[in-house]
C-alpha cells in the first residue's frame, strides 16, 4: 500500500510529511489564529479556512494542522506541586487529538517545520510548545524561551482575558522549566499586571486566581519572590471583590496556605471576609 494511501488507526489516511507543503499550512495555521477569542475556536476554523484555499491542500496535512490547535491549556490543579500551566493530552488514551506522545515521525517533523515559519502568536506558541514538551529541538531552551516569548506576544490580542492568563501561565511555567530567570522575571512583571487589571475590573476571577496562585508561590529553594508582596495585596483585594461562594473559597484558601508566618492573616484573611455565610468547609480552614 503506498504513502498516500496509509491509513490510521481511525481510518482516515495518514500524514506524510511534504517540506514544500510547509509554507501552505503555515499560511493556513496564521490565519486560522487570526482574530479568536479562543483557542479551541482555532481547529474549528483550520477546515473552514482550508476550504478557501487554491489549489486545495492535502486533506491529511489540513487534519495536523486542526489536530495541532486540539490541544488544550490548562491550568495545574491544586494537587501540582508547583502552580503553572500545561498542555493536555500528554500521553494516555486519546483519540483526538492523540496524545501528544503517540504522535509519529511525519507529524513531529512537520510541528519542527511550522515552527520556523508561522508568523502569528497563538500558532507560534502552539508549535514551539510542543516542540519544546517532545524535545524535538537540538536546543531545547530555545524552543521553551520561543514558546514564552510568543505566549507573552499574543496578550494585549483577541483572546478573552481567561486564555491570555492561562498563556502568561504557560509562559512562566516554561520560563521557570529551563531556569530563564531573566524571562521569568519578564514573564511575572506581565502577570501582575494582568492579574491587577482582572481584580480591578472585577472581570474572570479564573483568570485571575491562577495568577496571583502563581505570583505568591514560593521561588527557588523557598525564596520569596518579587512580586510577593503586591501579588498578596490583590488576594485580600481579590476576596473583596468576588462575590461567588466558590471563588471567595479558593482566593481565602490560597491566602492561608500563603500565610504560613503570619497567623493573623492566616485565619482572618482581608480583615473580615470571611464570613459565617460561606459553607461550613470553607469556614472550618481557618480552625
């Protein structure tokens, strides 16, 4: 059976890589990006943009490239060791997209490929995120460095408040992943700003709380970071501010777990927040 015949798995035919399709399908990767406000909205609209596209590209290149916008960026949960971001489907049972793991050699050198030639932010971060997750790269800083930097490009864009975050959030994982220290701290200036301007509008809290969860989280052998103390004054504005059962838990929690040395702050965070009100378990974590 010929290259272009093979079949997956899932029946459809498999990618073979083409060096002279690249620059078609990072066009199609840029403007696919162009003007979503999330990132899943970006595989909805690779076939819709591929439609348009003459000649027509191959239909297995195409299903990558939709493939490669399927993953998603999501925040760790409080279970991590470290606050941060990742990009999920690492490995495990997945049928699309696949797990990142279980991709091919004709896939992996078409992610090394796109990366070096799109242009717009969101398929920038995407492919050098991945390259740098499989370490398909010679030099693996780099691509961490490449993925950050486009991460951080893309706020300030179309990309609702929640996205930009969870972006600044991968950001800084990958920064802190390689030991940047200079594009770390490029990376938390961003954050604090993100996450002053979020509590300020009193917009998404969940933009908002896995930021200020990473600014206060302790640094490098149990250093405290710079942004510590300015990070700490948006949690107590954060608890005024949220009205949601929920978040007003999760905000006073992280106060106390940051409260370690400071007792007072610990059980009474933001003065009097912490209302009877709230659910009994939430008022049970200050005893």
């Amino acid at each position: 059976m010929g290259a272009e015949t093979t079949e997956t798995t899932t029946g459809f035919v498999a990618y073979r890589h083409d060096p002279a399709s690249v620059a078609g399908l990072a066009r199609l990767a840029d403007q696919a990006c162009d003007g979503v406000a999330r990132l899943l909205e970006v595989s909805v609209r690779v076939t819709q943009v591929a439609a348009r596209f003459t000649p027509a590209l191959d239909s297995a290149a195409v299903r990558e490239v939709q493939s490669t916008f399927s993953y998603v960026l999501t925040s760790n949960s409080s279970g991590f060791a470290q606050p941060g971001a990742s990009l999920i489907p690492l490995d495990g049972e997945s049928l699309f997209p696949r797990a990142l793991r279980d991709a091919d050699d004709e896939v992996r050198t078409l992610w090394v490929a796109l990366t070096d030639v799109v242009s717009h932010p969101i398929a920038k971060a995407r492919c050098a995120d991945i390259v740098f997750i499989l370490r398909l790269a010679k030099n693996n800083r780099d691509s961490a460095e490449k993925a950050a930097r486009a991460y951080l490009a893309a706020v300030g864009g179309d990309l609702c408040r929640r996205e930009q975050s969870l972006g600044l959030l991968r950001a800084w994982t990958l920064a802190r992943s390689v030991g940047s220290t200079v594009l770390e701290a490029e990376v938390a200036a961003a954050l604090l700003v993100m996450a002053r301007d979020v509590v300020t509008r009193a917009d998404d809290p969940y933009a908002a709380v896995p930021l200020l969860e990473a600014l206060t989280a302790p640094g490098r052998k149990g250093q405290v970071l710079p942004t510590s103390a300015q990070a700490n004054i948006l949690l107590d504005r954060a608890l005024a501010t949220y009205t949601e059962p929920k978040v007003i838990a999760e905000v006073a929690a992280l106060i106390r777990r940051r409260s370690a040395d400071d007792p007072v702050r610990a059980d009474h965070p933001a003065g009097s927040r912490l209302q009877p009100c709230l659910p009994k378990r939430i008022s049970s974590l200050s005893r």
